[in-house]
C-alpha cells in the first residue's frame, strides 16, 4: 500500500512515455524480481491490461491514475481491464454480470462514466448489486442505452468475452500468479511485481519497467 501510495504520488510529475523508454534502457530490471514471465507466448496486440474489482477499493483509487498513465502508453498500447470474479462480497454470478456489462459499457462508449458510477454505488452509497436490473439502472445512468444492455448481456460475442477473460483469469489464480487486485500483465506474458520497486522513485520505477516490457 505504501508503494501504491508512491505511485499515486508520483503522477503528479508525469513524464511523456518516450523519456521512460530511455530510462527504461539503462535500468536493470530482473526477470523473477521486478517482472514475472506468466506465459510463453503474449498477445497478438501489446496491451497493458488491469485485473480489478469494482468491490476493491484499492482499485477504485487507482482510477484516475491510470487514466492518465493510459494517455502516455505507446502508440498502439491499449489499457484493457478485466474484472475478477473472486471478491468474496458477493457471488460468483453477480461479479460475471459486472465483467459483461463492462465489456458492453466499453463497446458503447460509456466505460468512462459506467465504472465510476458502480465503484460509487458500492463504495460510497455501499448499496449492493442482487440482480442483472440493478446493474442495468447504473449502466442508464450512466448514460448508456438500456436496450443495448440487454441486448448486449445475452449477446454471444459479449458472454464469448467475458468467458475468455474468466478463463484467463482461473488459469493464472490456479498458477498463483493472479492473487489480489489490481494486478497489472503487460501483452499477457509479464506480471509486474510492484513490491519490489523503489518506493523512493515508485513512479519512475513503474513506467520505466513497463517501457521496458514493451521492448521484450
């Protein structure tokens, strides 16, 4: 939490990702220290991808942070979330119907007021998600369009998503690498261990190390 602070911190001096690029070069980072390689193949696009809860509130205050951490990733590089399914304040099933109906904020354009608004209705109104309708009500909200919603939950690309993401997600708890949110994978092969950076220089660390993951 303290390196997690470091980083919120640290945001404040946000530097053009290119200038972490360099630095990235003539740090030494180590594989088993500061990355850990989680697969042998990545993902057919670089990416930069987030396992969160909206139940976790240290999710919930890196928010803004990555917001502006995504505005200075690599062209090309996008941040893509997951949501877990492993929060013990709710079901199984409930977290599922918060993983499609973020995908369907995504593919709609109002993922940038949907998750606010469900992190708020959790965590700050501590009201409780008991069936699809009351995700639904957040996502109108929201400003999204209700018919698409429900279109979109019984859709067979978006639940086809949502179960890939599911799969990944089992495969890298089962493997103990997926333990706690947020976690951050970069092109699904590396998982940045955070602990180990300079809590000192956290921020500089962290984008460096991500900078350099990219090169691999």
């Amino acid at each position: 939490m303290k390196a997690l602070k470091t980083l919120f911190g640290g945001f404040i001096a946000l530097t053009l990702f290119a200038a972490t690029a360099v630095a990235a070069q003539e740090s030494k980072f180590e594989e088993g220290k500061h990355y850990t390689v989680i697969s042998a193949q990545g993902t057919n696009k670089p990416e930069l991808r987030e396992y969160f809860s909206y139940y976790c509130p240290a999710c919930r205050a890196y928010e803004p942070y990555l917001t502006e951490f995504e505005k200075v990733l690599p062209e090309g590089v996008k941040l893509e979330k997951t949501h877990v399914d492993f929060m013990r304040q709710t079901t199984p099933d409930i977290q599922f119907m918060l993983s499609k109906s973020l995908i369907i904020a995504e593919k709609t354009a109002i993922a940038k007021k949907f998750s606010p608004a469900v992190f708020k209705y959790l965590q700050t109104d501590r009201s409780t998600i008991e069936t699809e309708q009351d995700i639904r009500e957040i996502f109108i909200l929201s400003g999204g369009n209700g018919a698409k919603f429900d279109k979109g939950m019984k859709s067979f690309s978006i639940v086809s998503e949502a179960k890939r993401n599911k799969q990944t997600q089992d495969k890298l708890s089962k493997a103990r690498y997926l333990t706690g949110v947020p976690t951050m994978v970069v092109n699904g092969k590396y998982l940045i261990n955070s602990k180990a950076l300079d809590d000192k220089n956290f921020f500089a660390d962290y984008t460096a190390l991500v900078a350099h993951l990219f090169t691999l």
